[in-house]
C-alpha cells in the first residue's frame, strides 16, 4: 500500500473480491494444516478485513509503527486465519510464514501477538479489550489533532462483555470522530445464536443511544462497506459504528450460519470441497 | 464415584468426571443450578442443559456478571456451579472473584476449566497459569487441583457438601487415573502420599502428579527414594505433610502454572518459616512461547526426566 498521503489506486470492490477470496482459502488451508482454528469466524470477517486493508485504511508495511498510519484493532483475536492472511498479503511479513500457524515458536500464535508481527497493536484474544484500547488510540490522535483513523473489528457475541459498553460511553462523550467500529454481525457466538444466548437486538438504537452515528450494512457487499468506511468522518461529530450483517462461514456451503463451525477444523474431504467452493 | 469413560488408552478429560457429578448431584439437590458464559460446551455442561434446562443460567460472554450472578443466586438460596475457562473467570473477573465471592464469604462453587496450558497453541491470553497466584490471596477461598477423574469427582462432592467459596481447577489434559490404596478418601485440605520415600519429596497436583509418580520410578531405580505427595489443595495447605517433606531435606514442586506464587510459592512460604531445606520450584516462567501442550510440558521439563533431574540436582544441595 502507498504511504498515506498518496492517492489509493485499488480501491475498488472488484479488486477488494480477489483479495477476499485468496485470504478465505489461504486462511481455511491454515486452519487445516495446523486443525486448529477459528473458522467460521474467519469467513465473516474476511470481506471486512479485505475492504479495510485493500480500499480503506493507509499504511506502509515496510514503516508499520508510522506515527500517522491508521490504525487496525483485531478485537475478535481468535480468528488469527483471516487476520494473519490479510497481514501477509498487504506485505506486513512474507506469506510463506503462514505456513508456521500455531507451530512450536513460531510467531504465528493462536492469537494475535504485537511483539511477534508488524501490524498487530495490541495483543487480543481475550473477548471486549480491543474497543477500549481503539478508545484509547482515538483519544491520543484526538489530543494530537491527528489525522489518522483508528478501526477495531469486533464479533456479536464478543459485545456481550461489559467492557464494551464501558468504551462506548466514553467514546460517544468524546464524539470520537476518528474511531470506527465495525461489528462482525454473524448471529453466533461460540455455542449458539445470540440471540438465543443474550440477545442484542436492537443492536442499532444501542449504539444511537450511545452516541454513535450508526450504518448497517451487508457485510460481505465490498462497495457498501467501502462507502460507509472510506467516506471522511471530519465534521460527523460522532463515533461510527458498523453493523455489518455477515454469515459464519460465509462462502462454504456446509459452514454457512452453521454454529459447528465456530472453532470445528475441516477433515481432507471438507477442505477439499471447499477448496472447489471457494473459486 | 462418578464414572467417566476412558478416552483414548486410559486416559481421562476431568471435565468429563466434572460434568457426571454435578449432574448427579443435581438430582439429589434442587438447589444446585450451573452459571455459564456461552461455556456450556466446553464446561461439558450440555448434558445437565438437557436434563436441568431451567436450572442452568446462560449469562453470554460476561465473565464478571457470570461471577457476580452466582454470588446473588447464592443470596437466592442456590448452590450456584459457575464454570468457564479458567483464564476468564479468574483474570477477567478477579474482583467479582474478590469482593462479591471471597470477601462476602458466599456458598458459591468456581469451577476454572481447561486450567494451565490447556489451550495450547491459543497462547497466554487463554493459558491459565497465573490463576492459583492470584486466588491464594483470598485467604478463605478453598483452592483445589484435582489430579485424576476420582479426585476431580470427589472434590466436586466436598466443594458442593462445604457450605462456603471453593474454587476447583479442573484440566482438560488426558491424565490416567491414579493408583490409590483400596478405600482412599478425599477432604479438602489433605494431601495425599502416593509414593513413601525418604531422600526427597515431590509436591505436585493437578497434572503433574502422574509425570511426579513416573519420576519417582526412574529414581528409585537408580536407588533414589523419592516421596510423592499430592497436594491437591493448595488453601488451605496441608501443613503436616510439608513439615514431614522437609524432613526428607529436599522439596520439589511441580505444577502446571507459573513458578510464581502457586503450589511452590504456597509450600515455600510454609517450609521458609518452619524447617528450612532446598527446594526447587518447577513451572513455567512466564508468558511461554506458542506452542502445544505437549511440546510447553517437554520444553519447560514439566515431564518425567525434567522432574527426575530437578530431584537429583536438589538433592545434591542438601546440606
Ligand atoms: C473473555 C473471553 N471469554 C470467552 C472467550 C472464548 N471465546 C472465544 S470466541 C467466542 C465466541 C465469540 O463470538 P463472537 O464475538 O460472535 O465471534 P465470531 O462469531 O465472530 O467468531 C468465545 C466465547 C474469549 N476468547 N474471551
Ligand atoms: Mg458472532
């Protein structure tokens, strides 16, 4: 990607598809060699993380602590498949260390480890850290007068942790204009709905409630999530919060919405039908 | 005793004995109910979901309210059962833990699963080694490490008799169930010897004691006489036992956890103030590396040979 004053030249859905779909089957090939993971997470989150990293966000791989780089916060940490793909092919590290997933010392944890890998700011995998420490981001560029964005990605259920609610106070108080949540609205959690488990909706007035200025969109639609996220947040006034209406397992047909999938890990016949699903 | 089926050549989930006591135990007592956090499946808990579907509370990914519910079910007059990952319902609500469970002296049972390095390749976040460091701080929560499906079951029983806070560390490591004297018993704050010896004693629990057990072969091979002690609470600690461990002039701890202030910490206090003798403290040391369970056990010498080694070495600093 081009240093962040520079124009962006990729920004458009189609190209955003092609990156979508190398990191689905990059990160399900992951999953299967280490047959460990979180794919079904993974999945849903993909054609966010693609639109943020190949259409929205500016950074430089090769100046990854840039003071004015925009930030990313990997809030739902369990799906490292998706996360770690998306890294390696916007050229944070060589894509080859994929293939050390989960391996003895390799610096590819189950989750997420900022002393291990350009690109990661903070470590996360426990569930509702990474609003608050985005919060955080956002209120030094606040103090500073910054330019930079800051982006968090969480789950659904993850919200379920009070810790979010905590941020979203402060970040409407503060009417964080440059913070950006983008929710990863898959209806599932670990083990079930949750709408079944503790439900959220109406997810969207909670948000407004708090101050936030709230779009709901299709999350696997590249040129809606590129409109709402790239649109400039000077003058909103407020925190942007993203539901994006996703599908656990998104692309495969026999993980879609399927709860199995949270963390199950594909045998040599799923994966390679879904190797043949995901063309 | 609550059986629970071996899963691959003799070796157990304890999660597994966990899950068939407290369903037993709910038939014979209403009051009994389960907290979780979206942790039914891996609390194992789908069984007593089935059975007892009113009387399990689903409380979401909230480990703090999931702590702070079973306090106030308990004020309710329930014997709440409230179970996540160990990591979470620890670290995450460590205060809840404090103020609304051991502070306010609540009948309110913890259960921590798939304790110590469970979790393996998931990294520090989900490992839960730094869990008896901080709950040894509340000086009447009762804290025990079961070692085998037996012990687990059986501290299931104790914690649910004992009217007051207890925490169990239950693993989801295969472990095989230990050898015990014919009519064995448990009670909270007493170890037990599993292997007589005079040279020098193993303190372990939880996981370790088998790899404890293993080790003390080894030795007594090579003419060692090693004790094995399983001390499965570590609050309230058994004291007689520790003095009469350093009377063999030589203590190893072994735990799954940090070499800070767990097991090793807990008996060090204990044999400092008392009757002094060279101890070694076997854990890991810190945020550990990624890696599997397996692989972190061998690394950190959490295994039969590392454990062997630490003996001779602290042997030969007897004085
Ligand atoms: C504090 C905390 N509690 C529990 C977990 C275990 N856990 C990992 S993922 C998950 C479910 C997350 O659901 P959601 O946020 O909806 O994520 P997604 O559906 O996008 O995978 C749970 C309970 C955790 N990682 N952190
Ligand atoms: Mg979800």
């Amino acid at each position: 990607m081009p240093s962040p004053a520079a124009p962006l030249k990729n920004n458009i859905a189609s190209d955003i598809a092609a990156q979508a779909l190398w990191i689905r089957r990059r990160s399900f090939q992951m999953v299967y060699e280490a047959q460990q993971g979180h794919p079904g997470g993974d999945f849903s989150a993909t054609d966010i993380l693609a639109t943020l990293y190949f259409g929205v966000m500016r950074y430089d791989p090769k100046n990854p602590t840039d003071p004015k780089r925009d930030r990313f916060v990997m809030s739902k940490g369990h799906c490292t498949g998706a996360f770690y793909s998306v890294l390696a092919r916007a050229g944070y590290f060589p894509e080859a260390d994929l293939t050390t997933y989960m391996e003895p010392l390799s610096k590819l944890n189950g989750h997420p480890n900022r002393n291990y890998l350009p690109g990661v700011e903070t470590n996360t995998g426990p569930l509702g850290h990474g609003l608050p420490v985005a919060l955080g981001i956002a209120i030094a560029g606040q103090i500073d007068n910054a330019d930079f964005r800051t982006f968090v990605l969480t789950g659904d259920g993850e919200l379920q942790e009070g810790s979010n609610w905590e941020a979203a106070l402060t970040g409407g108080h503060r009417k964080l204009e440059n913070l950006t949540l983008i929710i990863d609205r898959n209806r599932l959690q670990q083990g079930a709905r949750t709408e079944e488990t503790a439900s959220l909706d109406p997810l969207d007035d909670k948000w407004r409630a708090f101050g936030w200025h709230v779009e709901v969109v299709d999350g696997h639609d590249h040129a809606q999530l590129l409109k709402v996220l790239s649109a400039s947040p000077k003058g909103r006034g407020k925190p942007l919060c993203v539901i994006a209406n996703t599908f656990k397992g998104k692309g495969v047909s026999f993980m879609h919405d399927n709860v199995a999938w949270h963390h199950g890990v594909p045998t040599k016949e799923q994966y390679e039908q879904a190797m043949r699903e995901l063309v | 005793m609550s059986a629970a089926a071996p899963s691959k050549a003799g070796l157990f989930d304890c999660r597994d004995s966990f899950a068939a006591t407290i369903e037993a135990l709910a038939e014979s007592d209403s009051r009994i109910v389960t907290v979780v956090s979206d942790s039914v499946g891996s609390s194992k808990l789908g069984g007593f979901k089935k059975k007892f579907p009113e009387r399990m509370v689903n409380v979401g990914i909230a480990e703090q309210t999931l702590v702070a519910v079973g306090a106030g079910l308990a004020n309710g007059g329930k014997v709440p059962f409230v179970s996540a990952a160990s990591c979470f319902i620890t670290g995450r609500a460590l205060e809840q833990v404090k103020a609304d469970i051991a502070y306010s002296n609540v009948n309110v049972k913890l259960i921590g699963q798939s304790s110590g390095v469970a979790y393996g390749e998931l990294g520090p976040t989900h490992h839960s080694i730094e869990d008896l460091a901080w709950l040894r701080l509340f000086n009447n929560l009762k804290l025990i490490v079961p070692a085998d499906p037996w012990q687990t079951a059986e501290a299931i029983k104790a914690a649910a008799a004992y009217d007051g806070p207890v925490f169990v560390r239950v693993s989801r490591m295969a472990v095989p169930a230990l050898d015990r004297p014919a009519g064995a018993t448990f009670e909270i704050g007493k170890a037990e010897t599993l292997v007589e010896g005079s040279d020098a004693t193993i303190i372990a629990n939880g996981t370790m004691v088998h790899r404890a057990v293993a080790a003390a072969k080894t030795l007594a091979a090579e003419g060692i006489s090693a004790r094995v002690v399983n001390m499965a609470t570590v609050n309230p600690l058994d004291e007689a036992v520790i003095a009469a461990a350093a009377e063999t002039g030589a203590i190893i701890t072994v735990e799954e956890h940090s070499v800070r202030g767990g097991l090793g910490g807990a008996v060090a206090e204990v044999v400092i103030s008392t009757n002094p003798v060279p101890m070694r403290i076997l854990g890991f040391p810190g945020f550990v590396p990624t890696g599997s369970a397996a692989w972190l056990f061998d690394n950190f010498g959490l295994n039969e040979t590392g454990i062997a080694d630490a003996v001779r070495q602290t042997i030969a600093r007897k004085r």
